[in-house]
C-alpha cells in the first residue's frame, strides 16, 4: 500500500453517491477553501451549490474544496448540529474507510477525503482496481468522471466555475 493521492476522491465518490441527495444544497464555508498549491474548483466561501455540482468538482478537476464541502457536509448530517467542521471530516473518513472494506479493499487505510498526503493514508493497486470498477457500476460515477468540462452554477459569480478534467486519457 502506498499513498493514493486524488485516487482517493474514489472511494470519496462512492460515499457521497451512496449518502448523499445530490440535489441537496451546500453552502461552501472557509473551511473547505485550500492553499494554490492544491487541485481545486476555486470555490467562494459563501457560494451555495448542489452536492451534485460539488462531486463534478471533485471529481472533473480533483477539486479538493468540493471534496471537503461535500464530506464536511455528509459527516455533519450524521452526528448533529453541533459537529465541528474537523469531527465532521473525520465521520466522513470513517464512512470512506467502512466502504472500503466493503467491497474488499482491504489494503486501505484512508485517513482524510482528499487524498492529500496524510501519515498512514494508503491503498494498495488492487485496492484502487476494486473501488475503480465498483464505482464505474454507477451510472452517475462513469458520467462524470467521463466528461472533459463543465460548468458549474454559482450564486456569486454569474460566470460560474468552469472546470476541466485531469484525466489525460480524455483530452
């Protein structure tokens, strides 16, 4: 097992499709903003966009603000309103490890959502084969991580956020 990197953002992926209503509204927070040096959609504190839009954004560009907005947001469903943003996160790590064994990737240990390397994050090749075919079933995975751009609604920049895949095999 070595570190996944965004391979991470699949097994994320599979949890948001499995917990999530992606037509639930999200408001993005500070907290889910990150440093330049990250992938990201550019996101605007304040922004409110739906938790579908938010996993075209971690999933087109490897977006890590999306990723966090919708794992803050699926954790913090699960254990109340008074979560942290911090315990939110880590329910949903939970939630990414509970699936991960699941369906057999039993060489993973994920310890955060994005896959930013992090002591003790780790998947195995096989484990990354596993969740690949597992979340290419779903319908709206193989959409989404088959598209080369979009772009996504904002309710601060009337341009919206326009987003490319990193996906070399697409373009």
């Amino acid at each position: 097992p070595l570190p996944p990197a965004s391979l991470t953002k699949i097994v994320a992926a599979l949890v948001v499709l499995e917990r999530a209503d992606l037509d639930q509204m999200i408001a993005i927070k500070e907290y889910d903003l990150v440093s330049p040096e990250e992938s990201q959609v550019g996101l605007i504190a304040g922004d409110v966009l739906s938790a579908r839009d938010l996993l075209l954004g971690a999933l087109i560009p490897s977006g890590n603000d999306a990723t966090l907005a919708l794992a803050r947001t699926i954790g913090a469903a699960d254990l109340g309103e008074s979560a942290t943003d911090d315990e939110a996160i880590a329910r949903f790590v939970e939630f990414m490890n509970e699936k991960a064994a699941a369906i057999g990737a039993t060489s993973s240990h994920l310890v955060y959502p994005t896959g930013v390397d992090r002591e003790g994050h780790v998947m195995s090749a096989r484990d990354v084969a596993i969740a690949s075919a597992v979340a290419l079933e779903n319908p709206t995975f193989a959409e989404i991580v088959s598209t080369e751009r979009a772009t996504l609604p904002s309710q601060v920049r009337p341009e919206g956020y326009e987003i490319f895949t990193t996906n070399d095999l697409l373009v």
